[in-house]
C-alpha cells in the first residue's frame, strides 16, 4: 500500500458516517492488518458514549491489558489524590480564617461561572473565528488526526514554571491555536488587500472557550475496573462529568512562556468552582424536562469554540491479548462544534488528537503543527532561562 497513513486515517474518518445500530450492542471492533509509519497494525474501537465517560472506558480498556514487561501483571493504574477542604482539625487561627476565604471564594466563583453558563445557554456565543461554524450545528462527518509529543518535554517545562502538567496542555493548546489563527487571519488579510501580511493578524478581545471536561467521582484518576462496576462504589462506572467554561487567551506571546503563566492563572482560577456539578446537574435534570431543556443544553456547547478532554492513560508500556501497544488515540464525534481536542498520555509519550468538522478546518495536520511547535519554542525557552539562571529553576523543581 503507498499511503498506509492515510488508508488508516480515512478509515476511521469514514466510520464517523455511521452510526452504531441500536439492535446490537454498542460497540464494534475494527483490525486493520495494514503497516503505518507508528505500528504494525491497528485496532479501532467505536464505543457508544452512553455506555460510559472517558474514565470509565479507559479503566475498561486497562482491565483488558497487561504490562508489556510482564504478561500477567496487570498495568499500574494512575492515581490522582483529591485533598478534602472540609478537614479542619488542628487548624490554627490564620488557617482557619484562610480556609474560610476559601470557602468563600469557591461561593462566588460558583455563582459568577454558572450565570455565565445560564447566559450561554441563551445567548452567550464565543467570536466567529476560522474554527468555530456557524450555528446550529448539527453531527457532522469527523477527520481523526493525532500527534505523539514527549511527556518528558511536558514534564520539563512543568518542573521548570512550577505547575501542572494539565497548565502545560492547555498552554500548548493556547498557544498553537492563536499561531494557527494568526496564519488563517493573515491568509485573509492578504487575500483581501494582495498586500504582505503582517505578523500580528489576530483581532483584539476574541472571546474564545473551551467546554473543558471534569471528572464529578468522588475518587479522582482511573479506576480499577472491578471497583467500578461493585455495588456502591464510589468510582462509579458511567457518566459522571460535567464541564467548565474555559477561557483561552488567544494572542501572539513574545515568551513562549507566558501562555504557561496565563493557562495556569485561569486554572487556579476555575479549581476554585463548582461549575462542573453545576453543569451535570443541568444535565440530569434535562431528562425530566426533555421538550425544554434538550435544545438548550444542545446549545450550550455549541455556543462555544472547541471542546476539550484530558484522560491519563497507562503509565508504562502495555500490551493487548499478547501484541504490544505503541500508542492509544481516543476521541468522539456527533458532537455540535467544530473541533474537539483529546489529550491522553501513555508511558512516557503523550497523543494530542483532533475531531475535526474538515468543511470549517480543511487542514487539521497543520493544526497539530503548531501544537507540537508550541511545545518545542516553551522547552526551548526553559533551557535558555535555566542557563541564565540555574538557581531559580532548581528552587522551582523541588517545590
């Protein structure tokens, strides 16, 4: 085959025509014995979303491999610990009142996110940019395409700027969508006045946002998979997340640096919320009130720009019934926007995936250019601050 890459690529695009028959169980499996530039072969997975949220299905995809080093251990789960605010035993005076601010804090950053959430529902719409269609929109067909980028190189830059890996996605995620819309305006520009384009194209004060998705479990991270499907536990299997409204500061940066800085200020910023329960209660209370509420949470979405999911997957190597894993690609489609970004790390390597409306986005693979350039100028700036100034950054890694 001359283009295995693209037969691959165009087979699952072609899946996102169909949909799964309700006479069936809702799922199907797809062996694609053709040899691409990353794997042997490749087996797609069309799953239902009814049957289950990322969390779930990943811990349903772990139960069914094994450690690539041993064959009947099965793989170490990634864990993420949740601390509890309500502990307030041995508090001194200061904590206390501290602890009470943050309470307080958490009330009216909750209140603010979700009358901007009521306000989306009716009439609140992010700017029209080359990556947001025109509404209503409705499922379309989908171009799956994903790139591999080093979780070293992500964990570089976190250690160095004292954040979170997750600040550092959505700093990449920021910086190579504003490079991308930087060239589709510039495209425009040029187009219009048959003139050079300038290296700032992007108007001022987009109002651009992700539906970022949040795990709502009691228990945070992937789950064993036999827990979740016991009586009463507390992982739950299912669909259990809601989701913020993220804001995205699309704009040209001078450091690369400074979108780690932006992304983790309006993460702190949206730790403090309840917006995500706020949002699946909606949702659930959409069932009882189907003929009002289902075009308006339909809306909801829709009214933003992209939607955005971030799942850890495996922290070493697996393999499946014997045959080693090289890399795990997931996402969605039939859903009423114009992009949808996965993020999924997997041993020491981490997939960012695109669900790509190609009428609004005709190029996706440029899309995942700028995400991967974006990573590369961030890592390349920590090195150059790191031998400017060593001391600084060795402080900031032990913190």
């Amino acid at each position: 085959m001359e283009f295995p890459d693209k037969f691959v690529e165009d087979y699952a695009s072609n899946l996102s025509k169909t949909t799964i028959s309700m006479s069936m169980p809702l799922w199907d499996v797809h062996l694609l014995n053709v040899k691409t530039s990353e794997a042997e072969s490749t087996g797609i997975i069309r799953i239902h979303h009814s049957l289950g949220d990322g969390i779930s299905l990943m811990s349903l995809l772990l139960s069914c491999t094994r450690k690539a080093s041993d064959p009947e251990a099965l793989p170490t789960i990634p864990s993420v610990r949740r601390r509890n605010p309500s502990n307030y035993g041995g508090l001194t005076y200061w904590q206390f009142l501290l602890k009470l601010w943050c309470w307080v804090l958490l009330c009216w950053n909750t209140t603010v996110d979700s009358l901007i959430s009521l306000g989306t529902f009716f009439f609140l719409e992010d700017t029209k940019t080359p990556l947001k269609g025109t509404l209503p929109l409705g499922p379309t067909p989908r171009r799956f395409v994903h790139r591999t980028i080093s979780l070293d190189d992500v964990k570089l830059v976190k250690n160095a700027m004292g954040t979170t890996i997750n600040d550092v996605i959505v700093a990449i995620t920021q910086a190579g969508l504003s490079s991308y819309l930087n060239r589709k305006y510039g495209d425009d520009e040029k187009d219009n006045q048959g003139g050079e384009r300038n290296n700032n194209n992007l108007p001022n004060n987009i109002r651009f946002r992700a539906a970022l998705f949040v795990n709502l479990r009691p228990s945070a991270g992937i789950q064993d998979f036999d827990d979740m499907t016991r009586t009463n536990s507390k992982a739950r299997w299912g669909n259990h997340i809601g989701y913020v409204l993220f804001p995205l500061k699309i704009a040209l940066r001078d450091d690369p640096l400074d979108y780690v800085r932006d992304a983790k200020v309006a993460g702190d910023r949206k730790k403090a919320t309840l917006e995500a329960n706020f949002t699946y209660l909606i949702a659930k209370l959409a069932r009882f009130f189907p003929k009002y509420f289902t075009n308006k949470i339909s809306c909801l979405p829709s009214r933003t720009t992209i939607w955005f999911s971030n799942v850890p997957g495996p922290a070493e190597e697996i393999s499946y019934f014997g045959f080693p894993v090289n890399f795990i690609a997931v996402s969605v489609y039939g859903q009423p926007n114009a992009l949808m970004i996965h993020v999924l790390s997997y041993a020491n390597k981490m997939k960012i995936i695109l669900s790509a409306d190609e009428d609004i986005i005709p190029d996706p693979h440029r899309l995942c250019d700028d995400f991967q350039n974006s990573l590369e100028l961030m890592k390349n700036a920590v090195i150059t601050s790191k031998k400017a100034n060593p001391q600084l950054y060795k402080q900031r890694s032990n913190m």
